[in-house]
C-alpha cells in the first residue's frame, strides 16, 4: 500500500480513539473524514482485500447486519453502530483485521459503495419513505438501484421478492437470488413502478396488467417455516416481531451465498437477544425499560404489535437524522393504540400528541423526564432515531 493510505488509516485510528477518549462523540465518524481528506481512495484500499457484503434498505439494515455479522462467526469487521456513510465504513474497516466485512449501508449511498467496495454479495431488504428532505423519494432510490445492479454483474443480490420497489431495481440483475419474506408495509408501493397502474396484491402475491409481477421462482421462503436455498431450517429467534423472522432469512440466504456453514449460523442467529441496544431489557433508575427503534410510518407499523403490557412511552424528535419534517407521523397506524394511555416525549412531543389526539388515544406530555423516575411498571420505549440514541445513553443493560 502507498505512503498516503497508510498515513490516511493510521489517523482514522487515531482521531476516533482520541474522541471516544475525550467524549467528543463515539469515534465511528470524524476519523472517517479526516482518513478520507487524506485518501479519497480509502474505503476501497481498505476493503481490497476482504470478502464484504453489503446490507441496504429502509429499516432492517442493522439488524440484519448484525446476523450476518454473527452468522459468519470469527473475526468479521462490520458498523456496529450504523454509521452507514463512507465515513462510519472507513472507520470501522480501519481498526480491524481479518478478510471479512459485513457494512451497513445508506440507500442513497449504495451505488457509490458497491463501486468503492466490490461486494460478494448485495441485500436489499425494502424500500419505503423516509428522511424525505434528505433521502429523496423512494422510486428515486429504486432507480438508483436499478442503475446499480445493471452496472454490477459480478456481484450477487439477495433481495426482498415481496417488496415491489426491490424488485424493479433488482428484476433485471445478472445474479439475482430471491427472498420471499414477511413484508406486510407495501404502501409505498401502490403504483406499479414500471407503468404506475395501480398493483394488485393478494395473501401471498402481486402483480400488474402490465406484467410486473413478483418472481415466480424465489429461493427462500418463510411459508410453513423457513427454507432457505432448498434447504429447511429451524427458526427460534429471540429477537421478536414477524420482521425480524424477515431479517433472518435474508441474512442466512447471504451466509449461504458466501458458502457459509448456515446450520451453524442459525445457532448464532437464534442466541442473539439484542443489537445495538433494541429490544433488550435496560435500566433507568428504579425502571425496567424496553427500546425499540422505530424511525418511518414502516418502522411504527411493525413496531406497534411488539408493545406489550405495562407503560408505554414513545419519544420523537426531528433532527437532521430522523428527518426535519414529522408529517409522517401521520401515516403511522397509532390507531392501534386506541384504550392505551401512552407518555409522549422527545423534542416533538406535542406533534405526537397531537397526532395521538386525532387516533383517540389517551396521551399525556411530558416535559421533565424525572418524573417518569419512579418505581413502577415495566416500560416500552418506542423512539425514532435521535431519541433512541437519547434513551440508549441514559440506560444500562440488565
């Protein structure tokens, strides 16, 4: 490697360790942008010589992430903490070893990434709404996909066959492997992304009279149980919720793409109990609190069936990462929480509340959160991005 991109990745190690060391932030970002301003080349000289597999999509990336991460087992480098732009991949490839990696990447980002990178393999999870002031339109993205997968033939996409957007982008593709999972959010997707006539969609399938249809071949279905490459396989995850069931069996198609012992990477799968903070069981005080991310009127879809007994707070603000506009709130099915007292917070809480006040759900706002700290029932935590981080930071893991 020449001078420059060992200058570059020693100061990524060395900004991001002073950082977290001086609590100015994490350490997964401004190592990235000082490597980078070094080497623009970086993140390719730094995967050159690793198997990578990337892992895009609305919601789920994480996650999904996450299993591949585990399902591959040993020393795998991936972005743990879903700094999903170059910057956060530069910074986690540059401290660490091994030939392997496993990033999350931005939708918007993935193009630029597939070229910088030269993955194994692709997944593509779904696409809906999110971020729209920043992001883009979501039939946007699908044509950037679909640009993408054209311009890559050597690469293998796993990709989302319920999710209409995924498959325009993905349709066309060299080396397509196709995922039919539990995908129950497809309102963004109404309109045929090829003629925009409106889709039909049954139980188990959809298509258009202009012939865009799901795949009628798919390589991995969750119908009677998970099967994966023609291969039947027993899914106990402890991770909860139908679009987790979704996560995994993408996860493990990738494994199986890579040649991956995939029996042995469902053990893995099945024995994670949290990621990044969601859905474990955290302390606040003298309170048993739950987190779960829930970021786009998608997320709170699939979130809201999760929401058990006891408290349930959801938290919102609207910062550059979730999104400056929470208009979306009114798209999310809070509907469900009819007969519900919920505790709204967060820096919009009062557009929560509002929105609540609209479902006919009992809402109360709360501005100082020390009265919350007081011995009671368990709590579910549903925050968007900036107010999970929040609620992550103030809490320890039981």
């Amino acid at each position: 490697m020449t001078w420059r991109y060992k200058v570059a990745r020693g100061a990524v190690i060395f900004v991001n360790r002073l950082a977290r060391r001086i609590g100015r932030g994490s350490g997964t970002v401004i190592g990235g942008r000082v490597g980078l301003a070094i080497s623009g080349n970086l993140l390719t000289d730094l995967t050159r010589d690793r198997t990578v597999v990337l892992v895009s999509g609305t919601n789920g990336k994480t996650t999904t992430t996450a299993m591949i991460t585990a399902g591959w087992g040993g020393n795998v480098a991936t972005n743990a903490t879903g700094s999903n732009m170059v910057q956060g991949h530069v910074a986690a490839l540059a401290d660490s070893l091994g030939n392997r990696a496993v990033l999350e990447v931005d939708e918007s980002w993935l193009p630029e990434t597939i070229v910088a990178t030269r993955p194994s393999v692709v997944t593509l999870l779904n696409l809906s709404r999110d971020q729209l002031d920043r992001a883009s339109e979501v039939r946007h993205l699908a044509e950037l996909w679909r640009e993408a997968v054209k311009n890559s033939p050597e690469v293998t996409f796993v990709a989302n066959a319920n999710d209409p957007l995924v498959v325009y982008a993905t349709r066309d593709g060299a080396r397509v492997v196709w995922c039919d999972v539990p995908t129950p959010w497809r309102l963004d997707a109404a309109s045929c992304p090829r003629c925009a006539q409106s889709l039909r969609f049954s139980q188990t399938s959809w298509e258009c009279e202009c012939g865009f249809a799901k795949p009628s071949t798919v390589d991995t279905f969750t119908d009677g149980g998970l099967t994966v490459r023609g291969h039947p396989l027993s899914l106990d995850l402890a991770l909860p919720g139908e679009f987790n069931v979704a996560n995994a069996a993408v996860a493990l198609t990738a494994l199986s793409v890579l040649g991956a012992d995939v029996p042995s990477a469902l053990a893995r799968l099945n024995g994670l109990t949290s990621v990044a903070g969601r859905y474990a069981i955290r302390k606040w005080g003298p309170r048993d609190l739950r987190l779960i991310l829930a970021k786009n009127p998608a997320g709170f879809s699939a979130a809201l069936p999760l929401i058990g007994a006891g408290e349930l707070w959801i938290a919102i603000n609207a910062r550059v990462a979730d999104g400056r506009d929470p208009s979306w709130l009114y798209d999310v099915p809070f509907e469900q929480l009819t007969g519900r007292k919920v505790i709204c917070l967060g820096e919009r809480r009062l557009d929560l509340a509002t929105r609540l006040f609209y479902a006919g759900v009992d809402a109360t706002v709360v501005d100082e959160l020390d009265s919350l700290a007081v011995p009671g029932a368990p709590v579910t935590v549903v925050a968007n991005y900036t107010a999970f981080e929040q609620w992550r930071q103030r809490t320890v893991e039981c």
